[in-house]
C-alpha cells in the first residue's frame, strides 16, 4: 500500500509517516552510521520521504547527509525537517550571529543550499527572548536560508506570543498520542486557525503501544533506552500500567479486525485525528511494520 502524502502548503508535500531521527543520536543502543544510511534509502524506496532530526541530534543531521551524498537519486525526493535549539547556557545571549552559525552548521551537515524546515524550541519561558529569537529566525527565513519555519514543544500561550508578532510559523511539533491528549486543550484548535501543520511524536510512546508489551508485567527500570525512560512516565501519568495494559487490549481488537499490529492502529489514530498532518516514528528495518518493541521517536 503507497504511503499516504500531504501537500502542506502549495509545492511542498510530505509523507503523512514521518521518519524520525532521535533513536540514531544515542541513548538507544549501538548505532552503525553505514546502516543507518542504507535504512533511509529503504523507507524512501518505501516511500517514506520525509525525515526529522535536529541540531543537538548528534550525528544525525551527517548521516541524513551522508545518505543524500551516496543516494543522489532517492536524495531530490527527500524533505527534511530539523531544529534549531538554542542551548540552555546561551538563551540570555542568542542573537542572530549565534543562530545563523547554527543554521549554516546544519546546512553544511545535511549538505543542502536552505533547510526545508526549521523547528524552533525554547528551553526556559523564564527566559524572556523567545520571541526575539523567533524573529531572527524569521528574517533567516526570509533570506532564504530556511525555506519554513516551525516550533517544537511550545503551549498554546507562547505559541500565540510568536504569531502574534508576526512569525511566519507553518509546522507544530508536539507530543500527542492515546496516553497523551494534551493538545486537544487549545494547541490543535490554534494550529488549524493559524494554518499550521501539526506533527506530532510520540505516538506509539517509543515502542510501548505495541504487541511487544501486551500482556507483559510492568517493567521495574532501569531502562535499555531513552525512549522508554521518557514514556514509562507517561504511562504513569494516563495511570498506570493496569489501565494502559487496558488500552492495548482495546487496541488489539480493533487490530484484529484489519489484520494489522498495535502499532500500527496508534499512529493511524493519530493519522485521523483531524488537525493532524502527519506521524514522527523514529523506526528501523528491525520495525518497519511499527510493530518493534525498540520503536522510538
């Protein structure tokens, strides 16, 4: 089955599953950069062409340019989409020197002439220069070193500040899923006034909402990977193992009626979930049916 697309504004369409990079920056076991490589030449063939990485994703934003480098021809199909995240100590001081050196990092990385989407996070809202920054970016936009301009993991309030301001903003990165409805309390309502795609991560909660953890006793920690130390506390605030062994039974009967995996009926929930443009699931040929155990974001 082709994968679905969405043109999110006009000339510029993505796949609705989106790869996700943040399992290859570490924190998830031994990563091999050749194979990772030849993995994204598989999900493009597959028709998964678009990916998401960022600036602090070490190393990833070099092997998505190394596979444009050893796979040209897959290359012109790929859309990309990183993140500009000011580091903690620098919030104070970031001005428009210090992020278009982190722009022009990714772009010698990545390998290409403007960044297809930048995604902006802000560490500490106590630090009152997000929309100053958000502003540079704009201009960086606007001289066309990025070609759009995106937010992760802002609320409603500060979301409003930016556009309010004027920020040209076309892309929403949040965290959303069957455990996690918090941007059903105003964020997805603002994105489809604003305009803005929303893509969210998390969806299969780094592998949990999967086969691999039904009917399984709740594990006690320490965690093999990042990605279960993140969402592990997430199950815990839907509450708790008992009803999330709940949810996945309820999801298996409806995976039974379409021949399909847990995995697999989460992220088409969020697929048609309206506001939603597409899905971030950081997967590897280990889980190309979104059914792994190890899936992350």
């Amino acid at each position: 089955m082709a994968v679905e697309r969405l043109e999110l504004w006009p000339g510029y369409s993505i796949s609705r599953l989106i790869k996700g990079g943040w399992h290859l920056a570490g924190g998830h076991g031994k990563i091999d950069p050749g194979l990772a490589v030849a993995d994204m030449a598989a999900f493009v063939e597959a028709g998964i062409t678009t990916f998401d990485c960022a600036d602090h994703y070490v190393g990833v934003e070099q092997m998505i340019g190394d596979f444009r480098r050893a796979y040209p021809n897959l290359a012109k199909s790929v859309q990309i989409h990183t993140k500009i995240v000011p580091d903690l100590e620098a919030l104070t001081i970031a001005d428009r020197k210090y992020l278009e050196n982190i722009i022009d990092r990714s772009l010698m990385r990545l390998g290409v002439e403007a960044l297809d989407v930048t995604q902006f996070h802000w560490w500490d809202y106590s630090v009152p220069r997000y929309v100053e920054v958000a502003l540079h970016l704009d201009a960086i936009r606007k001289a066309g070193k990025i070609k759009a301009l995106g937010v992760t993991n802002f609320d409603v309030p500060h979301l409003t500040e930016m556009l309010d301001a004027g920020v040209e903003i076309r892309v929403n990165q949040i965290q959303y899923s069957p455990l996690d409805n918090r941007p059903e309390r105003g964020m997805l309502d603002l994105s489809r006034r604003r305009n803005i795609a929303v893509l969210p991560y998390g969806t299969i909660a780094g592998g949990f909402i999967s086969d691999g953890w039904l009917g399984k006793p709740e594990p006690p920690g320490p965690f093999e990977n990042r990605s279960h130390t993140k969402y592990k506390l997430i199950i815990d605030d839907f509450g708790g193992w008992a009803l999330f062994q709940e949810l996945l039974r309820a999801f298996r009967r409806v995976a039974d009626r379409h021949n399909a995996t847990i995995a697999q009926v989460a992220v088409r929930w969020a697929l048609d979930t309206p506001g939603i443009s597409g899905a971030i699931v950081g997967a590897d040929r280990k889980s190309t049916r979104l059914n792994s155990s190890h899936t992350d974001i």
